[in-house]
C-alpha cells in the first residue's frame, strides 16, 4: 500500500534536525545546563473551587522580591516538553521561575478540559503568584504549544500582576487544528496526545497499530483499541464535534481580543504545527487589543520544538541546520532566549527600553534575508490566482493545469475514494522520522503519490523565481456520490529531477465537506450536487527557484493524520456501519473557476535588513 506523508505533529513533539558542526552554539542561545527540578521548591496553588495546582518554584539566590516568569503546562512541570530547563537561566538573570500543572494534568487536582480551564484558571494563578512575598507582584507568562496558547487565555481575564506575555507557537481554535482540522478529525495526533496529559497513563503510550486500527469501529472506542484503555480527553473531543458550549472558553471572540492589554512576543516558524493560529492569534491583537502597538512576532525556517528559540535546540543550544529535507539557510537563526529576555527585562523590570523590533520579522526562505513590517501581511506581499486547467490526466504525477487564467472549456476530473485503502499519512521516507501519525519537516513525497486516487495540477517550468510569503487557500467546485466526504489540498515544490518537497506546517489543507458552512454548521451532501469548497491550506513561506514547478495535489483521505471519512454521513464517533467508496469529481472551467489564491512576495521587492 502506497502511503503519503502529511505531518501530524503531536502539540509537544517535534523532530529536531542534528546540531551543525558549521554553526556555531549562539552565545545567548538556551542550553539546559542545570537539571529539572533542581533547585525547585514545591508549591500549592489554591482555586477559588477547592482545587489546588501543583508547581515549581525556582529562585535566585539574591534577595527578593522577584518579578516572576510563569508557565502553565499540560506535559508535567519536570517534563523536558516544559521550559523547566530553563529556570538556571533565568534565576540567574533575577527572576523568580515557576512552572505549574495544568488543571487535571501532572500533579494537580482537578479534571482536565482541554485549554477549556485557561482563561478561568490563568488569571487566578498569575494574582496568587503576583500577591507572594517572593513575587515583585510583576508576573510574565511564557510557553509553547499548549503552554502558549495559556498565556492568550489568561490574559482575557486581565489579572492584577500580569504585565506580558510570549505566547510561543500557539494555536487559535479546536476547529483549525488541533483537534479537528477543517471539521476532520485529527485522529494519528489525539490518539497520542490525549493518553500523554491523562495523569494515570502519561509516559505510557507505545506504537500505534494503524493498519489494525483502520478497521475498527465505532472511532470513540479506537483509544481502547490503540492503548487498551479509555482516555477521558479523547472521548471528550469526539462528543463535541462542533462549536458547542465545551469549546465557548476555548474560541476567542473579537471582544476577547480586545480586552488583551499587555504586550506579547510570538516566535513561530514555517514548519511549525500551529503556524497557523500564530499568525492568526498575532492579526487579531495586533488589530483589536488594548495593546496593539506592544505586539511582535517573529517567523522564522523552523519547526514546532525550535521556534521558540529561534531555531536554536533548547537541548544543546546549537542551531537547528535542517528541517525535514531543507537545509536551514545561514541567516535563518535568531536569538530567540535573549530575545525572550530583553523583552522581559523591559516589561517586568524597567531596566531596558522598548523593544526597538518592528512588529513583524518573517524570513524568506530561500533567499536567505529577513524582511521587516508592521502588519501582516506585508505590503511587500500580493495575491495571486491560479486556476485549475489542464488537458492531460489530472490522475498522473506529471500532470499540468495550474494556468494564470481560468479555462474557457468546462472539464472535470474524477477519482474514486475508497475507505478500506486510504492515502496514508504514516510512512518514513528518505531518512526522515515519522511520528504521531505523520512526518516531520518538509519531505520529498514523490513516490508517494503515485495513485488514482490523487489529482494533481502544476505550473510549467518557472521562468522567474516565485516566493511564497503568506496563506493559501483553494477554492474548489466539487460533486460526490456519498453524503459525505473530505478534500485534502497540499502543495509542492517540484524539481527538475521530480523531487516533490511538500509546503505545509502540517495542519493545512483539509475541509470535511459537512462543515463547509463552518464549524458550527453541520450540513450533509445531496449525492449528486455540485458544491464549492474553500480549503485554507495555511501559511506558506518558501522560494521556487527557477526550472521548478508549484503542484497542487487534491485527494480525499490522509489517515491516520486524520481519521478516515467513511462516506455514510452517519456520526463519525459512533458510526458501525459499512464504509461507502466516494466517487469524487472536480469540476473546473469558465462555469467553474476552481483556483488557488496565493500570497507571494513582489520579485521586486528589497531585503529590510
């Protein structure tokens, strides 16, 4: 069975490329140079509902009051996904270090709900941390992933004490990935995600047998069958399959937004999972908060474990040199911990000025240059359409049809979705390391798309180089025979020699038909009807060279990234019944103008630094 690689990172686990023998360790690049937990204080935190939180707590040996650096976390407050590691760095630099179990999780009381307890449970721990004799009453939260994502939560409630945040690769919505993307059910990530931050079974989850799992029904009993347990927050996830009253504390509203007023510092990078929600989370203060103007962000060629530091492995301290199968370009690197201090050491302690960054700081890879702005996008940054063309099979690799205007003729091209022999998602190839149901990085995934069942439209050659700087989305007119199915979309640079290295962080490219209307709207297909579907296949940053080619692929299943649309329509947690195959067509032409809408940087555009 032939297998395409789709990358489903788990919220807290990254593949990071080997140290440079090249590059040298930054001098202010991290390093875990004390042990976890040495040095900690244990300490209670008490809830205004009886529960009480497990911490940490890391002080320097000068006198204090300290102004506080705080994360809350799901993985274990000694866990090496925690920035626990760090606390030598910043005791040394006068700040009090703390590091807390999330409700449910670790050593804390409490049930946990996913990132549901942030917004109520975060403002309580940052005003009992800021009102402690040790604490300066100044608290900064800092984290990564779900630890990230925390900060944003918190400060909603505005807290006496907060005073900033560097809310780290963090993500905006359960619906935008993780854990459903475009409506589909992220199956490979919740299935080892979930059984991590289950305090009874954390540490325990084992490989995955997915060729075994793909027949099992009904998907709410599938962590049962994977780890031979039930994982409460798995079922959870299944039992709220829209926008119910469980995801009202987890999806920020514009009023959210704007009751934010103290400033944030976001490093997220191209192949970083939650790249996504970054930039979205990022627009939206830099638009709506209180403190708009005290927004930064920082994009760089990293993954979901080095941007935080910039590219920098908070293990070693070295540079990261290469993601998936791309080198990291010589200037691709910032020095993400000081960075992360000289901000503090601004907001929480009044020994630095403002920060002098522009707002934005986005690396353009393959150019190896940075270029600087104060919105995104940038001004440097235009839309561009291509339409879906073609008069060759749109089934074989080599296939064209990615055309600048749309075709004059109506046409269509059609495949066959077949449940029992999905496209697969879990397949190490060339060297690189899959995991949670996925590969990391960008991959060349040439052989792996070799199938009927995979449409694929390209440019010819480039004449000119084209940059990639920003979303991409394709809108795209389809009919099916079942009531129900998924169109997954990904893009590809294609070399002379046929290497095909995917662009996409990740959690891209993927609409299950019945939430086109959106994630609170569940509507099912008229077999038979001819629909258009808007699929957000995320951020992109990346530079064709000239003689490539951009190839858009479309195909309707990547399991286990995502669970496996069985095509009856029926509830995807307690479906028994028989999968359906999927007769699926694509329809394209001057009645149908299916397109791709991407945001590129202007060929004339000039470095900022």
């Amino acid at each position: 069975m032939m297998r395409f690689i789709v990358s489903s990172i788990a919220a807290a686990i990254a593949f990071v490329g080997p140290a440079s023998a090249e590059l040298p360790r930054h001098p202010d690049a991290p390093a875990r140079e004390s042990q976890i937990g040495e040095g900690a204080q244990s300490v209670s935190i008490p809830l205004n509902d009886g529960t009480t939180l497990a911490a940490d707590l890391y002080l320097p040996d000068s006198a204090g009051p300290h102004p506080v650096i705080l994360e809350v976390t799901p993985y274990g407050r000694r866990s090496t996904f925690s920035f626990s590691g760090e606390h030598a760095f910043w005791t040394g630099h006068g700040y009090a270090f703390m590091v807390v179990d999330a409700r449910g999780t670790g050593a804390s009381g409490g049930t946990h709900t996913f990132m549901a307890d942030a917004r109520h449970d975060g403002p309580q721990i940052v005003e009992w941390v800021a009102g402690q004799p040790w604490s300066s009453g100044k608290v900064g939260m800092r984290g990564s992933s779900y630890s990230g994502t925390y900060p944003i939560q918190t400060a909603i409630g505005r807290p006496r004490g907060l005073a900033c945040i560097s809310p780290n690769a963090n993500f905006q919505s359960g619906f935008d990935g993780p854990p459903f993307l475009g409506g589909a059910f992220m199956q490979g990530w919740a299935l080892g995600w979930t059984l991590r931050v289950t305090p009874a079974h954390a540490g325990k989850a084992g490989p995955v047998d997915y060729d075994k799992l793909l027949s099992h029904r009904p998907l709410l009993t599938a962590d049962l069958a994977a780890h031979g347990v039930e994982v409460p927050v798995y079922r959870q996830f299944l039992e709220h399959q829209t926008s119910d009253n469980m995801w009202a504390d987890v999806h920020l509203s514009l009023e959210d937004y704007r009751r934010i007023n103290v400033p944030a510092l976001t490093f997220t990078g191209w192949y970083d999972t939650t790249l996504p929600g970054s930039i979205a989370n990022y627009r939206a203060m830099r638009g709506l908060a209180a403190s708009s103007d005290d927004q930064w962000i920082i994009v760089g060629p990293w993954d979901h474990s080095g941007a935080s530091e910039g590219g920098y492995s908070r293990d070693t301290g070295q540079p990261i040199d290469r993601i998936g199968a791309l080198a990291v370009e010589s200037r691709g690197h910032k020095p993400g911990q000081r960075m992360a201090r000289e901000f503090f050491d601004w907001c929480l302690k009044g020994t630095a000025s403002r920060p002098a960054w522009p707002s934005a700081q986005m690396f353009v890879p393959g150019q190896n240059r940075w270029i600087e702005t104060e919105r995104l996008p940038s001004p440097l940054v235009k839309s561009r359409k291509l339409f879906l063309g073609g008069s060759g099979r749109a089934n074989a690799i080599s296939s064209q049809g990615l055309l600048e205007a749309a075709p004059s003729q109506n046409a269509l091209d059609e495949y066959t979705h077949d449940p029992a022999n999905p496209v697969r998602s879990d397949l190490p190839a060339n060297g690189h390391r899959a995991i949670a149901g996925g590969l990391i990085g960008p991959v060349d995934i040439s052989h792996q798309l070799a199938r009927t069942d995979v449409l694929t439209y390209a440019t010819p050659p480039l004449k000119t180089p084209l940059t990639l700087l920003g979303n991409a989305r394709l809108s795209i007119y389809v009919r099916a025979d079942v009531p129900d199915f998924d169109m997954v979309a990904l893009l590809e640079d294609v070399a002379p020699d046929g290497a095909a290295i995917r662009l996409d962080s990740g959690w891209a490219g993927v609409l299950r038909a019945r939430y086109r209307g959106g994630s609170g709207r569940l509507a099912l297909l008229k077999p038979g009807e001819t629909v258009k579907l808007e699929v957000n296949l995320g951020e992109k940053g990346h530079t064709l060279r000239v003689g490539h080619r951009l190839r858009l692929s479309v195909f309707s299943s990547a399991y286990p990234f995502i669970s496996v649309n069985p095509g009856t329509g029926n509830d995807i947690a307690t479906d028994n019944a028989s999968p359906r195959s999927a007769r699926i067509t694509i329809l394209r032409g001057s009645s149908y103008p299916s397109a791709l809408s991407l945001e590129v940087l202007e060929p004339r555009a000039q470095p900022s630094k």
